[in-house]
C-alpha cells in the first residue's frame, strides 16, 4: 500500500528498506499493543494444556494463555499489506502464513476445550492438512514460472533442474520446517530468537536476490520481485520480538501452534524462494537439532528398546540434566546465531 504512494512524489516509499523497516516498527507496535487486551482474555479462556510427561517445573506453567501467534502472525500480515508492493511473491507468503496459522488455530482449540495437550488434531490429520496448504502454495510457484533449479550453498551454479518434482521437495521444506520450529517451542522464549535470526538471514537473501545489480555481483539467482518477501520477513522479525516482549521468562503468553506452525512454514517458504533449502541446515540449525533429537530417540527406542536421551526434543533432555531454563534458551540462542553468521558468509563464499 505504502509502495503506491511515490506515485503520488513520495518517492521514499519506492525503497524496499525503506518498507521493511517501516513493516518491523508497525508490527512490533502492533503486537507490543495488542498482546495484553488477548492475555486478559485469554487468562480465562484459552490456557495452555500441559504434556503429563513434561519436566515437573513446567506443571506451574499450566495457568499460562496460548495461541499468542494468532495475534503475532495477524499483526505481521497487517504490517505487510500496508508496506509491501504487491506482487505474487508476496501474496503466496501471507497465504502461507494464514493457512498454517489456521491449522494451528485448529489444533490449538482442540487442545484447550478437552484441556488435554495430546488432544487436537490427530497427528495424521495436522500432516495432512500442512501438506495439503504446501502442496497448493507450490503448484502455484510452479505454475507462475518460478525457477525450478536446484542450489547448494558456497556453488554459484545449479547442479539439476527438479522440474515438476519441485513441487514434492518445496512443499517438504515448508511442512519439514513448520513442524521443527513447533518441536522447538517447549520452553519461555526458545523458539523466538532463532526464528528472527534464520527470518534475518533469508531477509537479506531475498533482497539481495531481487535486486539485479546485488545479485551479479554476488552470483546469486536473481527473481524479480523477491526482494518484496523481505518485507514480509522484516513484519515477522518485528512481530516476534513484541510477542517475546511477553514470553520471555517467566512467559505470559505462549505462541501455541497457530504461532509456530505459521512461522516455520514461512521460514521454509521463504527459503524455496531464496533457493537456501539446503542451508537451512545453518539457518534453522537449533530447529533441526530438536527435530533430528526426536527422530533418533524414537528410531532407538523403537529399534533397540533404548533411550539415547533422558528426554526428547533434546531442550526437555537438558532441563532433566539440571540446566535452568534460561540457560538452556539463552545458549540455544548463541548456537542458532553462530549458525546464521556462518550461512550468511556464504553469499560471498561461491
């Protein structure tokens, strides 16, 4: 919206970074301002159920209102509608945004009304219905023309073009991604910072990647109208660090699947834009640490009757170690950190 008015001789509005930071301020303030009116609501309506098998000192946490993402991710899109040029970039990542909000909303309310943390929906019926959501976002990228090569980081060239099996590995990434930032948000502030840290990074592929002159220079793929999914990334960014205003330990609210479903699939989405799928390795590092944690712990104890860890996601195995719980978050935010300074150095390293 904000775009359109150079037309009218404000040309400051014609700069993407000059939209992105505009969209952090509005969706900060917007979550910063909206997020105690949905606390007292939701104090008596919409508290977060506890996993019976969870670590003692998260009984105390049942009191706690969840679904705090629907009021991150809504203040997001609003940033973005009213700063982003529109384009069909940027259109497919608020859909995906909203329908994986949607599916946590879902999942979320079921939780809550039988005030059971196993209650919801069925694990088969939330898979389903992600990859049902990423399945139509893209064939839609592929239907649009959208680069089917295939990239792996520090090598300028593509190695193969995934033609329409793109679509089967891109909707992986968005529902892969979706469910490991979701396995990752177990304790007060783990999974927010390094999801505004792997959002930064893509940020700055996406405008790098949109821009024709940074991205010859740089030798990376270049997409005309990428560069506005910085905007959108900058409205998450902002959104985030107001929600985390409240879910720093002790947290106030909890971001509930709604918040981390929506979150993981954008960072996935953004991703198969950037053509970063295989670095998400180093982008969403702390994300497929916890996922690979309870892959191993059930593919042990499934095959061999062993445990590797006390606990799985591994956070909860460190909690049982007798680490505190900010200490755990606190070095979980250093690694996912450390991690994105080493993806980002790869745009130069090709």
């Amino acid at each position: 919206m904000l775009y359109y008015l150079h037309e009218l001789g404000l040309n400051i509005f014609h700069y993407i970074s000059v939209r992105a930071i505009i969209a952090f301020f509005l969706s900060f303030i917007l979550t910063i301002s909206f997020m105690p009116k949905f606390i007292k609501w939701a104090k008596s309506k919409v508290t977060q159920p506890i996993f019976e098998l969870a670590p003692q000192n998260h009984k105390q946490k049942s009191k706690t209102p969840t679904m705090g993402g629907v009021v991150f991710i809504v203040s997001a899109l609003i940033a973005t509608i009213i700063s982003a040029k529109y384009n069909f970039f940027v259109i497919t990542a608020i859909l995906t945004a909203l329908g994986f909000m949607t599916i946590g909303i879902i999942d979320d309310l079921g939780k809550i009304l039988q005030k059971n943390n196993q209650a919801g929906l069925l694990p088969k019926q939330k898979f389903a219905l992600q990859w049902l959501v990423a399945l139509i976002i893209t064939a839609g990228l592929y239907i649009y023309g959208f680069d089917t090569n295939f990239y792996i980081p520090f090598y300028k060239y593509p190695l193969f073009d995934m033609k329409i099996f793109a679509v089967i590995f891109w909707s992986f990434i968005i529902v892969a991604m979706s469910n490991a930032v979701n396995l990752t948000d177990g304790l007060d502030g783990l999974a927010t910072i390094p999801s505004v840290f792997s959002l930064m990074t893509l940020l700055i592929f996406s405008y790098l990647m949109g821009n024709v002159i940074f991205s010859k220079y740089l030798f990376l793929p270049y997409e005309a109208g990428i560069g506005e999914v910085a905007i959108f990334a900058s409205a998450l960014i902002g959104s985030l660090l107001g929600f985390l205003w409240y879910n720093a330990n002790p947290a106030e609210v909890f971001m509930g699947d709604s918040g981390s479903l929506s979150i993981g699939a954008s960072i996935g989405y953004i991703s198969v834009l950037t053509k970063t799928e295989i670095l998400l390795t180093l982008i969403g590092f702390v994300f497929i640490l916890e996922t690979v944690s309870v892959i191993l712990q059930v593919g042990s104890f499934k095959t061999r009757g062993k445990r590797i860890f006390k606990m799985a996601p591994i956070h909860h195995h460190f909690e049982l170690l007798g680490w505190n719980e900010n200490k755990i978050t606190i070095r979980f935010w250093i690694i996912a950190l450390i991690a994105n300074i080493i993806a980002i150095l790869s745009i130069k390293l090709r």
